[in-house]
C-alpha cells in the first residue's frame, strides 16, 4: 500500500532570506519531499502556509495518512480552526511528523499540552545523534550513532510530557544533550518529533535525515481506515445495557439526547 505523505512548510524564510533561499531554491518543503520520494511505497505532496486554508483543506487532510510539519517564523499565522482540523486527523488516525522548529507550533503544543519549550544557540555546530532505541522502526538500519556537521543547538529542559517511546539523544560541541526522537500518541494518531533542521543549514541534503524521515513515515502511517467514532460521546439509554438496570432518580437529558460539551 503507498503512503501519502504531505509535507507542510513555512515557506517564510525561503522567501526572505537569502542564505536558506539558495540552499533550498525549491523550499525545504520541496527537499523534504525528495527524500521521501526515494522510497518508492511513499507518495509525497506539498503545502504551505501562503496556500489558501494553508493547503490544509478537509480533502486534502482526508487523502493524507502522514503529516509532516515545518514553520519557524510566524507559528501565530496559521489560522486556529486549521489546527483544529488537523489536530482532529490526527486523533482519527492520521499520523503526524513535528521537525525542528516545529515544536512551538499551534498544532504541536495542542496535541502536547505544554509550553515545548528549549535552549537553542545558533552556532554551526556538529551534532551526534545517539540511537538509544535501536530496535525501533524508526532506527531501522541506523549506525549506533550519526553526526551533522552544521546545525542549530537545542538543549534541555524540552518542556514536553513524557514520551512514549526516546529514539534518540543529541550531543553538541557546547556540551548540552537534547532528546531529539521522540514518539506520541494521540488517539489514534502516532506523532514523531525530530529534533534536525535548522533552516540556514544543508540538514534535509543529509542521506541520515532522509532515512530516519522515510522510517518515521511507515511508523507514523496508520492502514486502519479513519476512527471518527473518537469523537463520539453517545448518551446509552437504560433499554441498551448490556446488563438489566433500574433507572433511577432525575436526569438532566432524555434517552438519546445529546449531552453538553
């Protein structure tokens, strides 16, 4: 079965600055969906902010399995009713791919519930990431550990919950450590955070990032059809117990009526 992947981005800093637009002339959106494109189960499209809805249209979000989500510059544009329905995918089932940056994103702090908040140094510094889950699918055919050269420094505290599952730790030359892989679940969505991407340097042309970003998808990507009954709150009336009961005392509803929420 091929996974449709729609990789979302930003696109703020391609078009403005000059540095990040002639190492990525087709976006980072662009170059995300390459590497994925060299997995032939993997179908990939793109969307960005500018697009009307953001491309995040009910259509579009219902043809998609995986979500992968890139903003840096202005989280605060991305319209609060396409967070809702994007969250609303994902507790349906779509999985969902937070990078970088992303991790102060309306959508990511929504399904979080937390501030995500970290250190970050911008510095060029080299970045070796451990692999200590190397049995996860994700970590499917990794080396103990990888390393990039150029990249933006994130360091602990990461004001995140307690993951599921920790599939890698970075180390930088400052010193500091970042849980840089990380997995969620969110209803029936699988969420991945990963920590690489900083937009001014050539992180998303590295074959490492490209084969974690290709396991994480087939992780992420769920076959089971959309569960929209998640949503559901059904008021069981007395007639429909699985057991006889007696009803007893006032209610504020009648058998079927819908409760508040």
């Amino acid at each position: 079965m091929t996974i449709r992947a729609l990789v979302w981005g930003e696109n703020i800093h391609e078009q403005k600055n000059k540095v990040v637009g002639e190492l990525y002339p087709e976006g980072m959106h662009g170059q995300i969906a390459k590497l994925l494109g060299e997995d032939g189960e993997i179908s990939t499209a793109t969307a960005v902010l500018q697009d009307p809805d953001h491309g995040l249209t009910d259509e579009v979000l219902a043809q998609t399995d995986v979500l992968l989500w890139w903003g840096h510059a202005d989280h605060a544009a991305v319209r609060d009713d396409i967070v809702e329905k994007v969250a609303r995918r994902v507790y349906e089932g779509m999985g969902l791919i937070v990078l970088h940056s992303g991790h102060f994103s309306k959508i990511f702090k929504k399904l979080m519930g937390t501030p995500c908040g970290l250190k970050w140094r911008e510095a060029g510094e080299r970045e070796r990431i451990w692999v200590v889950n190397p049995r996860h699918p994700i970590a499917r055919g990794l080396p103990e550990h990888f390393e990039i050269e150029y990249e933006e420094m994130y360091g602990e505290p990461f004001s995140v919950p307690e993951p599921l599952e920790t599939v890698f730790i970075s180390w930088f030359q400052g010193g500091e450590v970042f849980r840089s892989g990380l997995t969620y679940r969110r209803g029936a969505g699988n969420i991945f955070y990963f920590r690489p991407g900083h937009e001014t340097y050539p992180t998303y042309f590295e074959p490492m990032v490209g084969k974690v970003l290709r396991n994480a998808v087939h992780w992420a990507h769920n076959s089971d059809a959309a569960y929209t009954a998640i949503h559901d709150a059904p008021n069981v009336p007395v007639g429909a117990t699985l057991e006889p009961i007696e009803e007893r005392g006032p209610k504020l509803h009648a058998d079927g009526e819908e409760g508040f929420r």
